[in-house]
C-alpha cells in the first residue's frame, strides 16, 4: 500500500446482495476504497490482474471458477495482494490448505462489519499473515 492513498479492495462474492453489503461497510470508513468487484472465480482474476488491489475478500463458493481454484492464481498475478478468505465453510475443514495457497485470514460470513474493517486494515498492513484474532474472525496462519 502507497503512503496517503486509501486501502484499495476487490471484493469478490457471487451473492449480488454480499457484495452491496460488503461494498457499503468498505466505502463507509475513510481510508479504504472499493477497487472493484468479481461475481466468479474468473472475473476475480480478470479484476485482481487488472487493479492491483491492496487487498481482495474472497469467497471460496462462486460459480465457473471456486475461489479456492482462484486463490491458486492471485498470488501470482497480484502478489502484493493480501487475500482475506470470507467464506461459510469450516475453517478446521480447509485452514491448511488456505495458507498454503496464500491467504492471509479468514473471515466467516457473518463477522460484524468492525470485524470485516479490522481484517481488511490488519491485512494491508501486515507483511506476513495476520496472527490476532476479533470476533467473527479466525487467523489461519
């Protein structure tokens, strides 16, 4: 992240609704900015070659290409990229694989909006993988 420019994010969700919810808790706090949106696997890694961003929420459940198959390219294609796993899914079930791949949180659905914030700032901040945890959020490093 640039010294003086907001945080920029790319959030990525299938669910329109999601994505809204997601867009407004982002523009509501000064520093961070929506960078852009992906409703699949694909347009995820179309957006995050074309942005750059600071940091990408990334659900694992989208449709054409599964945001674990793009988690796989992101790092490559975006690596200053912070990707912040924000899925249902059990994180005992796929932690290890979720680091290995390059995340570096995880955030359930559901997790309050200062939680989603916290996770965002922590992670564009970070060097290495976010270790505290907040509520609704669980660090998967």
């Amino acid at each position: 992240m640039t010294v003086g420019r907001d945080i920029q994010v790319l959030i990525c969700d299938d669910y329109a609704p999601m994505r809204a919810l997601l867009r407004w808790i982002v523009e509501e706090r000064v520093g961070l900015a929506v960078a852009g949106e992906a409703g699949d696997g694909h347009e995820a890694i179309a957006q995050a070659t074309r942005l750059q961003p600071d940091v990408i929420v990334l659900d694992l459940a989208m449709p054409r290409k599964t945001g674990l198959e793009a988690l796989q390219e992101l790092g490559r294609i975006a690596p200053a990229a912070r990707v912040i796993v924000f899925s249902g899914f059990s994180i005992a079930s796929i932690g290890g694989e979720l680091v290995d791949l390059g995340a570096i949180s995880y955030l359930q659905k559901g997790a309050s909006p200062e939680a989603i914030i916290d996770a965002i700032e922590q992670a564009a901040a970070s060097a290495a993988p976010v270790t505290s945890q907040v509520a609704g959020r669980r660090s998967i490093a």
